[in-house]
C-alpha cells in the first residue's frame, strides 16, 4: 500500500487512535494494509508500552514481519519484554538467515532461545550458527524450494502450492539429484510457460552458478552482481545442495563491507565503530599507534620545512603555495589509493601486470598535474609577476601530481602482495607520505633555481 506523505501521516493517525482506544480490530484492519517496512516505521515511533500493546494485537507471525526489520538494539528490548512462548513462536516464523543475524550479534542467551522454537527450525539455525563468520555458510537461508529432476511439471507445482510460502523465494526451483546433488535450476518463468507432462530434467539450465559453503561473503557478493542473480544455490565441497544466499543479504553484505573499508580507510580498526563493545580506552588504545605513527611522519614534515628554512627566508613568497602543494599531493594520492584498493577488493590488479595499473594512475597524474600547473603558473605570474617563481610551482605541481598518483598506487599494492590489508594504506597515512614527498620536490626545485628569484 502506498501514500502520498500527507496521507501517510493521517493514516497513521488512525491507527495511533486505534492503540489509544485499546481497539484491536480496527488497529488490525488498517496496521496489516501497511507495507512490512511502514509497519515497522509506524512501531518505532511509539513509546514501549504502546510497541508493547501492538505485539499484543498481532499474532507472532504477523508480528515477526515488523522485528525482521528492528536493529538488534531493539529487537533485543522486545525479546526481553515478550513471554517466551510468544518469542518461540516468533522466531518459528523468521528467515533462518535473519535470525542466525539476530543470534550472533546480541547478547541474548542463544541456548535457551534456540530451545524454546520448534525442533526442526531450531536444527537449522544451529546448522547455520555453525558456519565461520562471513562466510557463503554464515549468511545463507535453508528456505529455499528444491524438486527432484524426474517430477513432472504438475508435480512441481503441487509441490510449490504446498511449500512455497515458506521459501525466502520462489524465483529459482533448484533441481537436485537422489543424493541432493545440485544438477540444474528452474526459473519460474520456465515453471509456468512449460507443459504439465514436461519433465525437470528435459526443461532445467545446467548451467547454475553456484558458491561454496567455506567462500568468503564478498566473493559471493561479487558473483550475484557480475551475474545478475537474485539468488544463488550454496554448495558444499561434494555438490550438494546447501542453501540459497538472496539478493536481499548480499545488499547488507555490501553496506557491511563498505561501512568496514570506509572505517579502515580513516586508520581506524573496524572494532572502533562499534559503541557497544568498545570502551573509550580500549578505543584510545586501538588508535594511539596509527596516531604516534601519522605524529612522526608529520615531525619529519616539518623537519623538511625546517630543513629549506634558507630558502624559504630568502624568497618569503615561496611559503604561499605550501598548502597547494601538500593539498594537491595528498589528494591525488588519495584518489589513486582509493582507485586501487577498489580494484584489488575486485581482482582487477591480479589480472593485469603490476607495472600496467602504475602507468595507468602514472599518466592520469601526468594529465592532472599539467592541467593544475598550467592554472598555477597563469596564477602566479599575475599575482607576483615572477617567471622563475611561475616556473618553480608549476614544474613543481607536476612533479608532485605524478609521484602522488604512484605513491598512492604502489604502496597498497605492495601491502597486497605481502598479504597485508590494503586498506591500512589508509587515507591519513598516504597523505602524510606525499605532503613530505611533496615539499622535498617543491624545494629542491626552488633551491636550485633560488638565484633567478
């Protein structure tokens, strides 16, 4: 159901009227028109004891819908507020995959949850719990639909008819064996435009992508983009058939990793962002080396400033571009680490000889940097009318925007192949690296031409 939002807003209303008058039939006509994500916007506004009041005018099932999309914080709360058999049956009615989620990252007594849900759904969670982290395994739902290669069509959707609202999807049937191997998929397309009397293994694609049960979470990721899917079969290491991971769980992979790259990439552990489990010392503690170590490249900055301290008092001027200088550096090598550590997290380093991806950001530094100093000279020449000066910062600015681009490329490809996480070639420190990189060249340059000033 869909709203403009004024409609929305008096919509809600009515049903805000319907809590405050304790009159569950009404609240339940208008509560369950609502989209699962409008329901879940709807109990988050409340206070608890009118969230509390909504549990109890829906059916777990019904109320299942509206926690699949809490954050733990507070699915935690309701957890704790509900009677046991409530939650049991609850939890019964939740994907296998997004109460596996719940499971592992709060701080609620596993054991006793899984005990209390039915047996066979509690086999599967387990069997999911089981799964290192991050894994194909660890993200993976058991709902899916899987019919046997000699049925019939009309088998099928007898079969579909009675199991299908359980499954997360019904997009794909995968097809397996009498030893559930996988052998094939059926979309449902070809579910539907086939004859009642076709058998599976006559219509089915033998062609199925497919991940494995130990395969790292962004890997698979990475498999449903390039193919497109909304879902792929998860298999362990003799063929047979395991899973499904869905589209909807690589998006939260995907905003997981990127959340974890961007953390990394401000030289900060990823443990750092998670205000539950990290205290302010521990947290001062996980920062301090990567400061200490930012602190000593940034003394040896100004060690090099103090260094060209002659220079530098003889032609004042000169101290007007330094944070051109050191800017422009910083954020080329930037740009280029960020480049990289894409490519890397995307294989594309792998594939191409380690000299091609430095010439590639070695010419687009090239272009840049001339484009910028041309820009400064013009600048400069306007400014201080000065033809030495002109040439000092804008030779200087290609010189720089060059070795920039190669720093930031090479130093996380290095890391890469000595096993060390790129990313920890974070932001900070590649900018650090080119700010004394870049006034070493910016004064050596003015130094040697210091006469014609």
């Amino acid at each position: 159901m869909s709203f403009l939002q004024l409609d929305k807003d008096v919509y809600y209303e009515d049903i805000y009227t319907a809590i405050d008058n304790n009159d569950r039939t009404t609240f339940r006509e208008l509560y369950l028109k609502l989209h699962d994500r409008d329901q879940h916007e709807l109990f988050d506004s409340l206070y608890p004891e009118k969230k509390q009041k909504i549990a109890e005018f829906l059916t777990p099932q019904e109320f299942s819908e509206v926690f699949e999309w809490m954050d733990v914080e507070a699915q935690e709360l309701v957890v704790q507020s509900l009677s046991n058999e409530y939650v049991a049956e609850m939890f019964n009615h939740i994907a296998n995959d997004n109460l596996v989620e719940y499971l592992t990252q709060s701080d609620s007594d596993q054991e006793a949850l899984l005990a209390m849900m039915d047996s066979e759904e509690s086999r599967r969670v387990r069997e999911l719990l089981s799964y290192a982290e991050d894994t194909a395994g660890s993200i993976m739902t058991k709902e899916y639909i899987a019919i046997n290669h000699e049925q019939t069509i009309d088998e099928v959707m007898v079969q579909l008819r009675e199991v299908g609202h359980d499954a997360e999807t019904i997009y794909y049937l995968y097809v397996v064996n009498d030893e559930n191997h996988l052998v094939g998929v059926l979309s449902l397309r070809d579910l539907l435009l086939a004859e009642k009397s076709d058998i599976v293994k006559d219509i089915m694609s033998t062609h199925v992508v497919s991940a494995r049960i130990d395969q790292d979470q962004e890997e698979v990721a990475k498999i449903i983009q390039d193919y497109d899917l909304l879902a792929i079969p998860v298999l362990s290491h003799d063929s047979r058939m395991q899973g499904i991971v869905t589209v909807d769980d690589i998006i939260d992979v995907i905003e997981e990793e990127a959340v974890e790259d961007f953390i990394e990439f401000a030289a900060i552990k990823p443990d750092d962002s998670d205000d539950k489990e990290v205290t302010a010392l521990r947290a001062a503690k996980q920062r301090t080396p990567w400061i200490l170590i930012l602190l000593i490249l940034g003394l040896l900055t100004s060690g090099v400033i103090g260094y060209f301290e002659h220079t530098l008092e003889s032609v004042v001027v000169l101290a007007a571009f330094i944070p051109m200088i050191m800017g422009t550096a910083g954020n080329i090598g930037t740009q280029a680490l960020a480049v990289t550590v894409k490519n890397i997290s995307d294989n594309n380093v792998s594939s191409q000889p380690i000299l091609q991806t430095v010439r590639e950001e070695l010419v687009s530094g090239s272009i840049i940097g001339i484009i910028l100093a041309l820009i400064l000279a013009i600048v400069s020449l306007i400014l201080y009318q000065n033809l030495a000066l002109m040439v000092i910062v804008s030779l200087s600015m290609v010189l720089v925007s060059i070795m920039s681009a190669v720093v930031g490329t090479t130093i996380p490809i290095l890391f890469d192949k000595f096993n060390i996480d790129p990313a920890v070639a974070s932001g900070p420190f590649i900018t650090t690296i080119n700010d004394i990189f870049g006034l070493v060249v910016y004064f050596m340059i003015a130094t040697s031409l210091l006469h014609y000033l």
